[in-house]
C-alpha cells in the first residue's frame, strides 16, 4: 500500500504543502512537504521563465523523535514569475507569511474514562462530554502520525490521526489545522452560542471519510484539482492554504476606509438633474422606505434603479454596509465598526477589487492543469 496522507478534516486540504521561494527572499521562506523532509522543493520538470534550480545546503534539525538530521547540500527549485510547478506553491503568488502554519496539526480526541481537567483547559473543553483539544505541532506530520504537539496537552504529545474512524477503541485524533478549528469555532458560537466540539467529533466518528472529509458533504473542484497522494500545489489554488483570519493588508484596508474628521455625507454617487423632469414615484418615500426597498433587491436590479428613478441616483452608506456583511459574512474584522467610522462604499470597492483575484486564478488553473482541469468541469 502506498502513501496516504492525512488530510484537515475542516478543510479537507494537506498539512504537507511546501512553497517554492523566489531569489530574492531568505531561505526560510522555502520549504518542501513531508517527504521532502527538511529540503526544499526540487522540481527539474518546470523551465518556465526566470525558474532556476540550484544548490543550496541545508543545515542540520532536530527531527521528531530527537535526533539530529546532518547538514546536507540539496537542490533547491527557485520560483521565477511565470512558475507552473506543482510541487510547491510560488513565491510569486503567496506570500510565505500568508502560508503561517499552513503545515501545523491540531488535534481534537476522545476523552479518556479517567480524563481529568488540567489547568489551561478552555471552558468549552471542560464543558465537553467527549471531546478535548491537544496542543499545535511545531512541523508537517508523518503519514499517520502527528508528533510534538505544543502544549502537551493531557498527556499527548504524540498522537496517531486519520480522517475515518473505523475502531471505536482507537487512540486516533481527527487532525485538523488550527486556524480551520479557530473558524470553525466563531461558526458554532455564532450558530448555536457555543463552541460544541462534541458534535464535531461525532460526525467525525459517525461520517469521516478518507475521500472527502466527511461522507455526503459537497466537494468543491478545487479539493479534486489538489488532492492526491501527495499535494498538487496547482497554480491558482494558492487561497487554500492561506491563513483565514491573518490575511495580510485586510487590516491595513479596513484602516484606508475609515473616514476621519466632518467631511464625511452618508450619500454615495453624486446626484444629477438630468432626469429632474421625470414623474418618480419613489420621491414621496422617506429615506427609511427607500433604504427598505433597497435592502430586498439584487445588485443588478439596484442599478438599473439608479438608471430609471432620481430618487435612488444617490445610495446611503447602510446599503454598502449590508452587501458586505451579507455577501462577504465571513469577514468578520468589520463586526465591531461603528456605522458612522467606516466610509462603506469606498470598503465596498475595495474588497470586491481584493477579491477579483479569483477570477484570474480560475484562468491560472485552466491553463496550468490543461486538459484535467477542463476533465473536472466536464463532470459536473
Ligand atoms: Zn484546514
Ligand atoms: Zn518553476
């Protein structure tokens, strides 16, 4: 039997994903995945543009179990712009701070018959049947295995890990990466007011799957592009492994947006004449009204609102902040914004402009993956 990697079981994507740095950035911002070991990425199949392939040698580590690896030269793969390897994703695409603890494990277990609470238990693990939480690995795993969790938690420091439960008497835990639990629990808190990590473990047990994380759950195509025996880094699927609630330049945006001194008005779009001499029903509606109507139409049909009634030429600020917190819910940096400290529409433009980028990474993938990107769409 071959290689069979172990999986987050929240996102469903590899703890053993390596990062092909550029030329010009430090060493430690290039690393391969776990059969790689220590060594960065080699790959002699890419000749695109500005890659290169050099030596590079690499310093002794302390490995898992405590011993220490010898230095070794190896031959490391450098990224240059145009970079369509699948062994590792390109510095020219994500940074290496983007891609923090994207190979670090964390663990949820069953409770032993004579579990007990140790200090630096959180209260939704005291307060779980079941179910605790170990400590985060300081590396990628081994096949099965996670090793030097931190803090030992309970006693493990080690563990074993699978995505399918098949013992009930197995001393497996369901591995998944730390910042995925993080939102998994501002979900579950949102949703039901607490963090109930035994019904996670129970699905777990119950539907966990080798295949796809858990059985009957949907698959996305991205998930079938990267998932193999071993990681495909394809191009254009770089957000699968970036940091959820770290994401680099949001705060720095949000900050842009926030309006500073009197100057501000709550109308957005100036307001013209040109359509002075039209009937508008719409003009004897308060500004309430309006922003009511406002709030149960599409995008589209807003604008084309805006074309046909004066009334609506210009739109308060309230609209923009609905379309974020209702189309973009899960960024949760603006939940405690006052209303009146955020120019929303500038924020608004802004992040649809961040978030354009998955319309390239769609071309990305399309060109990079040729014919088996085309085969996963042609299933559907
Ligand atoms: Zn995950
Ligand atoms: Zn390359």
């Amino acid at each position: 039997m071959g290689f069979s990697e172990r999986v987050c079981q929240i996102c469903g994507v590899s703890f053993n994903v390596g990062r092909i740095r550029t030329k010009d950035e430090p060493t430690k911002a290039g690393w391969g995945g776990r059969l790689r070991g220590n060594s960065p990425v080699f790959d002699p199949e890419c000749e695109a543009d500005g890659c290169a392939n050099e030596e590079r040698m690499i310093p002794e580590f302390v490995c898992h179990d405590g011993s220490v690896s010898e230095a070794e030269q190896a031959i490391e793969h450098l990224a240059g712009p145009s970079c369509i390897s699948t062994s590792g994703y390109s510095g020219h695409r994500i940074t290496w701070k983007e891609m923090k603890d994207c190979t670090q494990v964390q663990c949820l277990k069953y409770k032993a018959s004579d579990w007990e609470p140790e200090p630096g238990d959180e209260d939704f693990v005291l307060q779980s049947r079941d179910a605790f939480l170990t400590g985060i690995s300081t590396g990628a795993p081994d096949e099965f295995e996670v090793h030097r969790l931190e803090p030992v938690r309970h006693g493990v420091r080690d563990t074993p890990m699978t995505n399918e439960l098949l013992d009930d008497d197995s001393e497996d835990g369901m591995p998944m990466h730390a910042q995925c639990f993080q939102v998994f629990r501002e979900l579950s808190i949102r949703k039901f007011g607490r963090t109930d990590i035994d019904s996670l473990i129970d699905l777990w047990a119950q539907q966990g799957s080798m295949e796809n994380r858990f059985d009957d759950f949907q698959e996305t195509l991205d998930l079938q592009l990267v998932v193999h025996q071993l990681h495909r880094h394809v191009p254009g699927t770089e957000y699968m492994v970036a940091h959820p609630h770290d994401v680099e330049g949001l705060n720095d945006l949000i900050d842009r947006c926030t309006i500073n001194g009197a100057a501000h008005t709550d109308a957005v779009f100036e307001n013209s004449d040109d359509k002075a001499h039209v009937a508008d029903p719409f003009a004897s509606l308060p500004p309430e009204l309006r922003l009511m109507l406002l709030l149960q139409l599409e995008r589209t049909d807003v604008t084309n609102l805006r074309l046909v009634s004066r009334s609506f030429q210009q739109l308060p600020q309230k609209y923009f902040h609905n379309l974020i917190t209702t189309e973009m819910p899960r960024v949760w940096e603006i939940d405690n914004q006052e209303p009146g400290t955020i120019n929303w529409h500038q924020l608004w433009c802004a992040l649809s402009a961040a978030d354009g980028g998955a319309g390239v990474d769609e071309l990305v993938r399309a060109w990079v993956t040729d014919g088996e990107y085309l085969h996963v769409s042609a299933e559907l």
